[in-house]
C-alpha cells in the first residue's frame, strides 16, 4: 500500500487526534463533504494490539471503512453519530478508508 497515494486521494477535511496512550495513537480526518470516498482513519501501534472509538465525520454515517494496509482484515462501520471502532494489530500501522 503507497501510503502517500493515500493520503493524497483521502486526507482531507478536520483532523481530530487521539493521543491518549503513548504506545498507540490514533487520528482521523473527516474528508472532504461533497466526497464521501475521502476521509481516514489510523492508528499506530508501539506495543499490544488495540482499537479506540474515533470520529470520521456524521457524514460517514452507515458507512463501511477498510484497513487499506491488509493488517486487518475486516470492516468497521460507522455510526449515526459518525464514529467507528478501529484497531490495530500490535506493533502495527492500519489506515482506515471508505469503501
């Protein structure tokens, strides 16, 4: 995965960062608003597999994200309040983009 091409088609919008934990940190961006394929979000692991419930934006609402890394290998849907559940492996990197 090129994760510049990423954040160039995805990387748009508010930036919202979850620096809560030292060995895992997480930051999302609500992408653009008139473009619902854009939009992130990543977490960054130095120890133990985790996850942290983020904000990609309520416009993301109903939608389904994928870990374009391959780490994880499944979806996280977004709530109607524009939040998801998203992990990351340990000692590990997953970027999480729209379908």
């Amino acid at each position: 995965t090129n994760m510049l091409s990423i954040r160039q088609t995805h990387a748009y919008g508010t930036q919202y960062d979850y620096f809560d934990n030292a060995r895992c940190i997480g930051f999302t961006r609500e992408g653009n608003p008139t473009d619902c394929e854009t939009g992130l979000a990543c977490m960054i692991s130095s120890g133990s597999a985790a996850s942290k419930r983020m904000y990609v934006g309520a416009s993301h609402a109903g939608q389904k994200f994928f870990d374009a890394t391959w780490n994880v290998r499944y979806f996280v849907t977004i709530d109607e309040s524009g939040h998801g559940l998203f992990p990351v492996k340990e000692k590990s990197v997953s970027v999480w983009i729209p379908i």
